[in-house]
C-alpha cells in the first residue's frame, strides 16, 4: 500500500483532472495505484471512495449552476445500482490478473470517450429567452442556461439507456471505478440528454454508485480505513479545484490529456496482466 | 407551449447548504481518521466512511419527501426503490 502522503497526492491529481475534463477521477486513480501494485480488489473501495468525495465536492456548484436533473438521475441509478451490486459481489471472486485486464478495458474505454466526445447537439431556443433553467416536474425534461441562450430537452430512449446503466454499474462494482465516463455518454449520446446536464447528472448519481458499493465492501470488511481517509481528504481537496478551475481552463483540452494519460495506463496494465 | 419551469434558487439553497456541510465534515473527519492514533483514528475512519454513504441517502430522502409534496409519486416510488436496492448491499455483502 502506497503511503498516506502519496495517496492523498494521487487522489488529489486524479480528482482534480477528473473534475477538469469530466470524466471523475476514480477512472485515474485505480489504474495508477494497481501500476503502484496494489491488488485490484484493494483499490476498488479505494476507487469508490474517492469518486464519492468528487460527487460531493462538485456538488453544491453543479447543482447551483442548474444542471443536475434529479430526476432523471435517480431514475437510470436504480439499474445501475443493481449492476454495481453485482459489480461488486462478483469482483471477491475474480482473480488480480483479470480485475487488470478488465481496469485495463475501462482505462482504454475511458481514453476514447473523453477523446472522443462531441460538441452542442442540443441548441438554444429564443422562445425559452427569460427562463431559469432546471428540470420539469414530472418528467425527464428541463432546460439548462448555456452561453448563447435557454437550451430545453427531453430524455429519449429511456429503456435503451436503462439498460445500459446496468453494464455501467457492473463496471463500477467490479473495478472501483464511478462510471462518468460510460454514465455520461449514455445519457447524451443514447438518451440525447445535452453532454453538460448529462455529466453534471452522472456526478450526482456517482454519490449512490459509491454509496451501493460502499455498503457491500464494508461488509465485506475489505475497506482499508487509513488509506481511505488519505483518498478522501486528496478528492475533496483536488475535486473542489478541479471544480473551480474547470471555469477558467479548457475542458477539451484536459480531456485530451487525460485520454493519452488513460490509454499509456491501459497498455502498461494489459501488458503487466 | 406552457412554461412548465420552476424556479430553482430557493428551493435548492438548503440542499446546497446541506451538501457543503457534508463536504466539511467529510473532510474534518477523515483529516481526524489520518491524525488520530490507532482506535481512534479506525473510528474515524469508519464515521468517515458512514458519512459519505450517508448523504447521498439523506438528498434521496429529501428529493423524495418533495417529489412527494409536489404529487411527484411517480418519481417518489423510483425514490424509494433506488434506497432498498443500495440499502441490499448491505445484507448481500455478507
């Protein structure tokens, strides 16, 4: 186990970059502490910790911004919950190489969607001009304050993304990791949920994918307290000035950077697997 | 078409003010876990890991409770069954 100092530095870089380029900062963190050699199974409550400090740290600004849907974000963690139940219930019994490979996967599949991610599909509409922005009861719609005007949506295919939620919350159970970064696409890109309500939402729902797996792996008793604590205190910390500097630096950039940072991991955990 | 908005300022405010609460103590507890000596710190540590299951429970409840006010039950049942499946773990993890 790396040393307390090393871990809050880690998890304070990883929940500062995840926080800049939208991806969450778990994504980073197992990877490079299973590199660091620590066994998969360990880093995973480790991954979940660190993502639940993130959520909370870039709560109160996303949901003051009026991005977060509730709604919508509770509905599609009820199948993701259930994923990360089995995610985590199957990850005791899996061995350290293929916990690797699978964190190898999630890193390379992280790469690409943080590489690969689009821009506006949903426009500013001049008839919503004067509206404040947030979801509308009832429903899984709302409008969100971009920078050229009010943008509304609606959730389409809602089975469809329910369903993949599901594979989203097994990859969290089984690796540590919080899911943005298969959370986010699905919303926007299944679910045609605009990219900014679509993360922000993901971030608010990683609160409930960390709490699932949070329960089980302390039952479990494979919780270690000490390291936790370092993780936490480095996400709360990195999270809240990834946060903050998210308003002032390029997000596509960042994501750029974490992708190629995200792929070299991938590589050297598939070849150490 | 209706304007179908809320305003969202007010009614989020406690919300807000309760989530950076829990960042703080979050944050004070686990500082507590990495300072305190053996037992002690292993409590914290355990506090540390109970609030952050905690509040993302506690803004369930509270979304649910005014999804509920509003008439919202539809909404409020998926609530609730989101609290029983993470409330599961606990008795699957054993």
């Amino acid at each position: 186990m790396p040393s307390e100092a090393v871990l809050i530095g880690l998890s304070f870089v990883a929940a500062g970059m995840g926080a800049l380029g939208g991806l969450g900062g778990a994504v980073l963190l197992v990877p490079v502490l299973v590199l660091l050699g620590l066994e998969p199974a360990l880093a995973a409550p480790l991954g979940l910790l660190s993502a639940a400090s993130g959520s909370l740290a870039a709560a109160v600004p996303q949901l003051e911004a009026g991005l977060v849907h509730h709604r919508l974000g509770v509905t599609m963690e009820t199948t993701a919950s259930l994923g990360v139940l089995g995610g985590a219930l199957l990850s005791d019994s899996l061995s350290a190489a293929t916990l690797s490979r699978i964190l190898a996967v999630v890193a390379l599949s992280s790469a690409l969607a943080a590489g690969l991610r689009k821009g506006m599909r949903n426009l500013p509409q001049s008839t919503f001009d004067g509206e404040l922005g947030g979801e509308w009861p009832g429903t899984l719609s709302g409008a969100y304050q971009a920078p050229g005007g009010v943008v509304p949506y609606a959730a389409r295919r809602v089975p469809s993304g329910l369903l993949a939620m599901v594979g989203a919350g097994l990859v969290s159970g089984l690796s540590g990791v919080s899911g943005g970064f298969i959370k986010t696409p699905i919303m926007s890109e299944i679910m045609h949920v605009p990219v900014k309500v679509s993360a922000a939402t993901s971030t608010f729902t990683t609160g409930f994918t960390a709490a699932t797996g949070l329960v089980i792996f302390a039952s479990q008793g494979r919780i270690d307290v000490a390291a936790g604590a370092a993780v936490v205190v480095g996400g709360l910390l990195g999270g809240t000035v990834g946060v903050l500097a998210q308003r002032r630096l390029s997000a596509p950039r960042a994501r750029v950077a974490i992708s190629v940072l995200l792929a070299t991991v991938a590589v050297v955990l598939f070849v150490r697997a | 078409m209706t304007t179908p908005f809320n305003p969202r300022v007010d009614r989020q405010r406690r919300l807000a003010r309760f989530l950076r609460v829990g960042a703080v103590i979050t944050f004070v507890v686990a500082v507590a876990a990495l300072v305190a000596p053996g037992r002690a710190g292993t409590s914290f540590g355990v506090a540390m890991v109970g609030v952050l299951v905690a509040v993302p429970l506690i803004r369930l409840a509270w979304l649910a409770r005014r999804w509920l006010r509003k008439g919202d039950r539809r909404f409020a049942l998926v609530a609730l069954l989101l609290a029983l499946i993470i409330s599961a773990g606990a008795f699957l993890g054993r």
